[in-house]
C-alpha cells in the first residue's frame, strides 16, 4: 500500500526509512531491489540520525567492492541526516546509473 501511494504521487516523491528495525529494513531493501530493477524511478533515501544507518551504508560501499553490487547502483539509497536534506535529495533524486532497463509498465 505504501509503494502505491508514493508511485502515484508526483515528481520529488519517494521513500524515506527512519530508525527501525527489521520490518523497515526488509521494506526498504523491496524498494531498493525494485529501483534496481527498473519496477519504480522513485527517490530512495536513508534519514542518517546520530549514525544509524552507517552500518548499511558501510555494508553498501563493501558489497560494492566485493564486487556484489555494481558501481553503478551504489547511490539507489541517498543519505540525508536532517528532514530537510532528505526532502532534497528526493527533489534532486536521479536513478543509478547500473538499473536494469526492463519494462514494468508502471513508471
């Protein structure tokens, strides 16, 4: 229901995950893998408070050595550490470079 209401809203919309725990983990690596897949062009953003989300960011730059996650995806999640820098990197949002160009008919 979320990823409808927010694939139906204008340009600037996305997904922004808080603090959470595994639930929005798991909701926010759906949005991520279907940005990747070309399902959504939807901006895909990490609210940073005090550093909770460094661990992923982290784990994103080494996967992305290790080679499991292409160059061209690394910034599918932007990073913002206020309200104010996450509605902005909404706004200036622009899809990897690395998705995969398939057709879902729902963009």
């Amino acid at each position: 229901m979320m990823a409808k209401e927010v694939l139906q809203g204008g340009e600037g919309s996305g997904f922004i995950a808080l603090s959470g725990g595994y639930g929005t983990l798991e909701e926010l690596m759906e949005v991520v893998t279907w940005n990747q897949l070309g399902i959504h062009n939807r901006g895909v953003v990490v609210l940073n408070v005090e550093g909770y989300w460094d661990g992923l960011l982290d784990w994103i730059n080494g996967a992305v050595g290790a080679g499991f996650v292409g160059e061209g995806n690394r910034n599918i999640i932007a990073e913002a550490k206020t309200g104010e820098e996450a509605v902005k990197a909404l706004k200036e949002y622009r899809v990897a470079k690395g998705r995969f160009k398939l057709e879902w008919g729902n963009e």
